[in-house]
C-alpha cells in the first residue's frame, strides 16, 4: 500500500541525507521482536504490488512499519484461555511456533520463517527477500527471553481476524473464510518490555495440521480519553537529538496531518538509532547508524522526519536508542492539545460519527 505521507526524511536544506538515499535505492524487511513485520523507509522506487502476487504492496513511510498507523483492534471472542489451558505450548503448539519464528528472525534464517509461515501469510519475509528486498534481524535470544507470550482466544473466527488492524487490506474475507474452514486457529498476545516495541496480536493457523504463523497486527490500547495514555511532557533542552516540533506543517503533497519533527545538526547522546511516535495516531517513524558493505546511513545531518498524529489529541515520543549496550532512553515526550481542548475534540468527532 503506497503511502501518501511525505519522505520522512530531510535535511535543514530539503536535500535527503545519506540514509534517505541509501534507502531510497533498497528495500528493507526490517524484524522487531514484537513485531516482526515490513519495514520500507524512504523508498522511491516502492512497486504498488507485494512480493510476486500481484497485490498491494507495502507503504514506503507508514513509519518503521508499513503497518505503523493506528493500533490493531484486540478481540475478545469466546475460548479465551492462557497457554496453560490448552496445548498451546506444547512442542508443537502456537506459542512454541511464535517462539521458533522469533529465534529465526533473530538468526535471520529466512528458510526456518518461511516454513513456520501459513501459505497465506502475506508477509513471509522469504518470499518479499525473493522479490528483491533486503531482511534486516533484529533482537538477540535475551530479548526473547523477555518477551511474554499467551495465547488469548483459542478459537477466533475469520470475523475477529477482519477486526485485526491491516486485515482487511491484505485479505478477501470470502476466500480466507475458505482457506481456513478446516484450520485450527489461535490468537497470541506477544508483550515486550521494550518502549520501541509495540504490543502484538499474533493469528496462528493449522495448515496440513501443523501451526502455523498467517498474520499479525499492533494490539489496539487506544483510550476513548486520548489523555489517560499521555505521560508527563520531557523536552530535550540540550538539543540532544530533537531541536523542535512543528504541529502545524502544511504538507505540500499528503493530505495526512503530520507533525514535522527536526533533529539536531550534532547528536549530543551516544546512540546509534532514534524512533519516534505518535502515542494515539501509533504511527512511527525514526533514523538510525549503518556502516557495512551494504550501504551507509546517517542521521546526524539536521534531518526533518514527519509523523502522523490524531488531531484530536496526541502525544509524540522520542526515544534514543544505544543497540550496542541495549539501552534506550526517552529523550523528548511532547503533547498536542488542539484548539478547545481534547474533551471537546473527541466527544465533537462522536457525535459526527
């Protein structure tokens, strides 16, 4: 799905630093241990097509996911069970899968993520490398260690799976209602206690009776009161990494309201990577550090990156990342309050709906 958004990112001078065109001429499958998912940075040469099928592909600046908009909606069907009430971590099970698919991205063994993937999964990571682009691990065995993992409905129908945020985008209900008539299938709830790692909802799927990992999507935690999930403001006075936030750019090409958020020309903490959000909207986007034989990237150059945001109140975190020591650190938490305030904002958006 091609974007509208703006490049997310720009030089002080409109010139796109190295990162931009770095990644502009590549494209990148990027694998969070929560998330797991597509990642296309600023790409402009994004097919409007995914990997050999023929269907839409994947947006080029949905943040640090092509999925990275609004949370994915959390169902809460009948059978709901924990992993203990069932076999669902078993050896074989779809919490032993999930944790096998995780342990192969971090090993990067695409050929082990393509055979734990449902034929259907629109997102096997093998199939997007054979068509040209490039997957980048992430996470070690500690960090997955970390993670909790239960299966949470272990009985969902194709109707939870189209209330899962991005389903609707990559499946046809009448044909994935037929593909899966016979399939066993469970719904996994993967928590990280990461603050650069979304919480996911995981659908898992028996296919020639083996389980099977077909889609997934961000939990949905949005509050009806935009204002209970906002913490308190911090605002990087040592221009560490964030210089301002414009709430009010006028995007010359997208109609997607976006905050334009401008770094500074010298990094003043040691990290390699930042990731910024929008905490309502739960679009990201961000910049990191790469030197090897594939291609350089640099955010130190006085970059711009645009993020959407919920109009109707919102709050923008930045947070810097150190890989190497596995440390992060929120640098700039910033508010948007719209004009009237967020109470009047939200109750004014329900009653048009």
């Amino acid at each position: 799905m091609v974007s509208d958004r703006d490049t997310p990112l720009q030089t002080s001078d409109g010139n796109q630093p190295t990162m931009g065109t770095s990644i502009s001429r590549r494209r990148v499958i990027h694998s969070g241990l929560a998330t797991t998912v597509l990642v296309a940075g600023c790409l402009d040469d994004v097919s409007s097509g995914g990997p050999s099928d023929g269907g839409d592909g994947t947006g080029s600046d949905e943040g640090s996911e092509a999925q990275s908009t609004d949370d994915g909606e959390e169902t809460d069907g009948e059978g709901q069970a924990d992993a203990e009430a069932d076999d669902s971590d078993s050896d074989d099970g779809p919490v032993s899968v999930v944790y096998a698919f995780l342990n192969a991205a971090v090993e990067e063994d695409l050929d082990r993520m393509s055979e734990l993937s449902h034929s259907q999964n629109p997102l096997d990571p093998a199939a997007w490398v054979e068509d040209g682009w490039e997957f980048r691990g992430g996470g070690d065995e500690e960090e997955i260690e970390e993670i909790e993992i239960a299966v949470i409905n272990d009985d969902p129908t194709v109707t939870d799976i189209f209330e899962l945020e991005g389903a609707a985008f990559w499946f046809e209900e009448d044909a994935l209602a037929e593909t899966l008539e016979d399939a066993d299938m469970a719904l996994v709830e993967i928590t990280a206690d990461d603050p650069t790692e979304d919480d996911m909802l995981w659908l898992l799927a028996t296919e020639n009776g083996d389980w099977r990992y077909l889609f997934a999507a961000p939990v949905d935690d949005t509050p009806d009161d935009p204002e209970e999930a906002f913490e308190e403001p911090i605002e990087d006075e040592d221009d560490d990494v964030v210089v301002e936030i414009d709430w009010e750019y006028d995007s010359p090409t997208s109609d997607i309201q976006q905050a334009a958020v401008t770094l500074t020309e010298e990094r003043g903490i040691d990290v390699n990577r930042i990731e910024i959000k929008s905490t309502i909207e739960g679009a990201s986007t961000g910049a990191y550090d790469r030197d090897d034989d594939e291609f350089t990237a640099s955010w130190d150059t006085g970059a711009t990156l645009y993020i959407p945001y919920d109009t109707d109140g919102d709050q923008i975190v930045v947070t810097a990342i150190n890989e190497a020591e596995n440390e992060s650190t929120v640098v700039h938490r910033e508010h948007y309050e719209p004009e009237g305030g967020i109470i009047e904002a939200v109750q004014a958006r329900v009653r048009i709906r």
